[in-house]
C-alpha cells in the first residue's frame, strides 16, 4: 500500500510520472476546474477528484495541457497556492502551515509568545477555522473528516462551496434557533455523527457550524439584545402591566420570571435567581420595587399594574401602600385552582369520590393481559395541582364509559376476579387479590355512586372549571372574569333550595370562599370595568346590590376621596420633581379634568349627551358593532383620555 500522501497534495492533482527523476509534477485542482468546459456539470466535489462527472472524457487531459504544472514538492506548491487566483483561504492557510515564509514564521512566534488562548497554527489550519474552535475541536474535526476517506466509504461528502459572509451569518443564527426551538444542548454541534451529517450537506459546513461555546455565548447574547431592542421599542413610552412568577429550573434552582403585558401580547424582560432572596412581605416588596423601577428606567415604559401569584399577599398590600397610582392584583387564572382546592376540602365526598375513580382506573391499566394486548403500560389522567382542569377531564372520560364499565362487570365478573388472582398460590396473597377485585367491582356496580358522580360532582366542576378556562385566556378582560366569577357564585348559593342539609351547607361554605377569593382583588377595578362597558353597565346588579350612580361616580373620580381610581392613577410622581408653582398647576388641572370626567360618567349612567344616540332603542351603531363582533367597552376610555399621565 502507497504511503499516505500529506495535506499538502489534497489541493493538486498528482501525476504518475517524475519528468525530473525525483518529484511528481503537481497541478492545482482549481486551476484545472477552472479549465473545464463550460457544458460541464458544477456539482463535482473537487476534493475528491470526481472529474468522471465532466461532459467531455478527455477534459481532464486537455486542462493539464493547458497549464504549467510545479514540482511535487511542498515549497514549490506552497508558492503556486499563494500566487494561484484561484486558490481559497484553507489552501492559503496550507501553504503557511506547510512551507511559512520568514515574516509568516516571525508572526507565528510572535502568537506563541503572547500567551493567548488560540494555538500557534490556527492561522495555518487546514479548515481555516481562524481558532474559533481550539486545539480540541481542531483534533475533532480531524477524526470526522478521516472517517471520508477510509478504505471503504460508507458516505460521502456534499459539494464543496464555499459560504459567503452573509450565509456564516444567516446559518449561525437559525442554529440557535434550532438549538432552542428542540431543546438541544449546546454541545450537539460538536457530536461526530452530526458534523458527519453537515459534511454529506456540505463538505465546508463545519467552516460556519457554531461551535458549543458560541450557541451559549456570543450567539446566544447578541439574539438576547436583538429581543432587548424589539421590546424597547414596542413599550416605549407605553403603559404595561407587570407579571412575576416562580418555577423550578432543571436545575432545581428558584427561578423568577418578569414580563410584560401590552395589547394582550407577553413579554419576557427578566430572569432572576431567587434561591437566596428572602420570602418575607418587606423583601419581597423591594424586590418587586426593584424589578419596577428597572423596567421603566431601562425600557422607559410605565407599569400601572403588578400581578404576583396568590402567595405573595402580605407584599401586594405594601406595595400597594407605597404606590397608589399602581393597580395590584393576584393571578386570577389561580382562583379557579384554588376554589377547586376549597371545593374537594369543603365537599369531602368529592375528593373520596374522585380518588376512587383513579384508584379503579389504575386498577385496570396495571393488569398483565391489558399489557399483553396493547404492548405497553397505559398512563392515566392524575388529577393534579398544575393541570387545572385534569378532575373533571378525568371524571368525564370515565363517564363516557360507564355502560361498557358495567356491561363488562355484569356479564365476566367471575372471569374478572379470577384473572385478579391469577396463578397466585399463596393462600393470603390470593384472598388479598380476591378482595380487591371484588372491591372494585362493587364499586363501579352501584347506582349511587355514578349518580354522584354525574348529577352533582361533574356539574359542579364543570362550573368551576369555566372560571379557569375564562381566567387563562389571553384576551380575558376584568368584566368577563368578574361575570364568571359572579356566575360561580350565583350557582353555588343555589345550593339554598337543595333537599339535604349537607347540600345547603356546601353551598353556604363555597360561597363564604368564593367571597374571600373576591375581596383579595382591587373590587373597585372589576366593578368599574362592567359597568363601563356599554352592553351591560348596571344590567347585571340586582336590589340587593344597593348601587347608585352617587356611588360610583365616587368610586371612579371624586378627587378628595382618598380611594377613587382616577385619583389613584394620577397620583404617580413625576420624572422631574414639581416646583410649588407647577404642583399647584398640575392640582388644578387633575381637579379640572376630574370633574369633566364626571360629567361624562353621569351623561354615561343617564344615557344623555353623547352617548344617548348609543342607548337608544335599537340604533344602527349598536346592531352593527353586534354584526361586526366588535365590543367596544368604554371602560378605559375616561381614564385614558382624560388622565394627565401614567
């Protein structure tokens, strides 16, 4: 076997005789290519010497005729790669590392002396790499690429062009896109098999495939400021509201996450670490001040309301207090969650009732002959404290086969307990088995048991869970959840009519919860928000409601009532402190505007002035806002128009 040939050769083509007796003469690949005849096809790896795919059979001889070819020696190719027109960056990188001139020697040694993190050749890699990737990534690549050119291919490598600057760019950033879009770690770019794949693309994908330390490093911080910027602009002088939970990394890390809402659209501004902060009301109450002052300092936004999870009640309250101008709310997506909660520990019943329903559901999937048939383990639906919707999913589901249920149990009841026991021949392990079927089929048996299950239980989740499907919603609007809240609570107090004490009692109990719920929400908000909306204003208080437009006109923007909301909302400080002369102005002019909002929301309630045309009986402006679907509420409209700032 012929000694393996260096690096050197890889760009010539190496002739069989020796005209000076010593060297093979040497004529570059590029130089012939660029010889071809026109007719010939572009997809021919020149690496690889693929000329049989040219269209003439004697095109190769014809080139090599047509230019001087250099001795087989590394100096002599070295100095046709660094004259030739045609020769790339990585064959010009060759030239260096093979055969170094005197200044590219000194410029070398002037690299190794520096000490740097880059290795003394990069420059001169055959890849030119550049030493983006090191001396290990280099011994990589190295492997990946021999494996092309083993006695046996078993694949082979794709076209051989180059990528232009802008590609380098354009391929980099959907890497980490793709590298986030799948989850990826940020070392699968450097795994054998996938370069291998990138070479049967593209024998120079490994040229512009980012390395590891890129897609978590530069790449991954330059798109991170690119999403920076987005943001900036698009809240620039917006009102937002503010969001911040918790979760648990993969890690196990406590992680925080702050985002803005603005036109119904969530925003990521921040991460935190929260494993040391302290949990306590004051702590988290700066924290929360932190996060506010750093979003409208840095995205010059202006965050009127701040919504935390339910925990954090004791920090609303204080932030609240130093704040006035700032709207606080809890999650309201939680309150269903956590009326489900009140509803499984008020109605003991329920909850023994629903672990039945997964104990016999997991009863069924564990058994041997289901898994002989199916080929795999069935899940089943857990009810649980994340997926708010999984009990009543799961009663459901099991509702819809009760009749194939019980026509089973009726008709093989024998067969079922016996295939319970199995080949068992342990006299107690065998009765243990015994009891346990027989228990579960007595269960699914009764009458009693379904109608529980059907005629209240399901009924009364499904109630429930339409709060927590209206709450998660993104386009969810204060009205619309206070409705749904007030629907919730208008069917449990029907509770009042039920036959059994026990009924009359859980009805009583849910609604002194769902009441709770509601009293630790900012009420004026909600209450404010349905009655400015002009398809139900006050169609939806009763007698008992006592409301007057007195009331409400207090509630919303009398300026000397400490808590009326357009007070509330201009009492933000400004950017530049007041003199005495312009917080007398600014007084006048919120008193001003104060009262002409007033006079709106009376016109509002009494139906005159310019919303008259509105009210009345049936106008063509309402009929076609119907038709259109569009619900214009006019709920923001005296806040925003005739506020000062926010």
């Amino acid at each position: 076997m012929p000694p393996k040939l260096a690096d050197i050769w890889g760009p010539f083509h190496r002739s069989d005789n020796k005209p000076n007796g010593s060297h093979h003469p040497a004529t570059h690949w590029r130089c012939i290519n660029a010889e071809r005849p026109s007719t010939a096809p572009i997809d021919i790896d020149l690496e690889d010497g693929d000329w049989e795919l040219m269209a003439k059979p004697n095109a190769l001889e014809s080139a090599l005729s047509n230019k001087k070819s250099v001795n087989g020696e590394k100096g002599a190719m070295a100095g046709h790669l660094r004259r030739c027109e045609y020769a790339t960056a990585e064959e010009k990188a060759l030239a260096v590392r093979f055969a170094p001139t005197k200044k590219e020697k000194q410029e070398l040694e002037k690299k190794r002396k520096q000490g740097g993190r880059e290795e003394a050749d990069v420059d001169a890699d055959d890849e030119g790499a550049g030493g983006s990737g090191g001396r290990k990534k280099r011994k990589l690549v190295k492997a990946v690429e021999t494996s092309f050119s083993q006695s046996k291919l078993q694949v082979y490598r794709g076209l051989d062009i180059p990528f232009s600057e802008d590609h380098t760019k354009a391929i980099a950033q959907q890497t980490l896109l793709a590298t986030q879009s799948a989850n990826l770690p940020e070392r699968w770019t450097s795994d054998p098999e996938v370069m291998k794949l990138f070479m049967m693309f593209r024998s120079r994908a490994l040229d512009v495939l980012p390395s590891r330390s890129q897609l978590g490093g530069s790449l991954l911080n330059d798109a991170a400021a690119e999403i920076e910027r987005k943001i900036a602009a698009q809240v620039k002088d917006q009102d937002v509201l503010m969001c911040t939970d918790g979760w648990r990394s993969n890690r196990k890390d406590a992680v925080g996450g702050v985002t803005l809402t603005h036109k119904f659209e969530t925003l990521l501004v921040d991460i935190l670490r929260t494993n040391k902060l302290r949990k306590d009301g004051e702590s988290m109450k700066q924290l929360f001040e932190e996060m506010i002052n750093k979003a409208e300092r840095e995205l010059e936004c202006n965050v009127f309301a701040f919504l935390t999870d339910n925990r954090e009640v004791k920090a609303r309250t204080l932030l609240a207090a130093a704040r006035l101008y700032l709207l606080t709310f809890p999650c309201c997506s939680h309150q269903g969650q956590l009326i489900l909660g009140d509803y499984l520990k008020e109605f003991k019943e329920a909850a023994v009732l629903i672990g039945e329903l997964i104990d016999f559901v997991n009863w069924l999937n564990s058994h041997d002959k289901q898994q002989e048939k199916l080929g795999k383990i069935l899940a089943y639906l857990l009810p649980n404290l994340t997926r708010w919707t999984t009990h009543l999913v799961a009663a459901l589901r099991f509702a819809s086969l009760k009749t194939l249920i019980r026509a089973a149990i009726l008709n093989h009841r024998d067969a079922i307990v016996q295939a319970q026991v199995g080949a068992e021949t342990n006299a107690r392990k065998r009765q243990a088995l015994e009891d346990d079927a027989i228990y579960h089929c007595n269960l699914v048996e009764s009458n009693a048991w379904w109608d529980k299950l059907q005629k209240i239980i399901i009924p009364d989740l499904e109630h429930i869970c339409f709060l927590t499907n209206i709450a998660q919603s993104d386009h969810v609007r204060p009205d619309q959840f206070f409705l749904a809240l007030a629907g919730l609570f208008l069917h449990f107090h029907g509770f009042s009519t039920r036959p059994t004490a026990t009924e009359r009692k859980l009805g009583q109990n849910m609604c002194k919860r769902i009441e709770k719920r509601f009293k630790e929400l900012d009420q004026v908000v909600f209450v404010l928000a349905l009655i400015l909306n002009p398809f139900e204003k006050l169609s939806r208080f009763g007698d008992k409601a006592q409301i007057d437009v007195f009331k409400l006109s207090t509630e919303l923007v009398t300026v000397f009532h400490h808590s009326a909301l357009y007070k509330r909302i201009n009492s933000r400080p400004p950017k530049v402190p007041f003199t005495a002369a312009q917080q007398a102005d600014f007084d006048s002019e919120l008193k001003a505007k104060a009262q002409a909002v007033n006079t709106s929301f009376m016109q509002y309630l009494s139906e005159t002035g310019p919303f008259e045309a509105w009210f009345a009986k049936d106008p063509p402006q309402r009929a076609s806002y119907d038709t259109l679907h569009v619900r214009i509420s006019l709920r923001l409209y005296f806040l925003s128009s005739n506020k000062l700032y926010l």
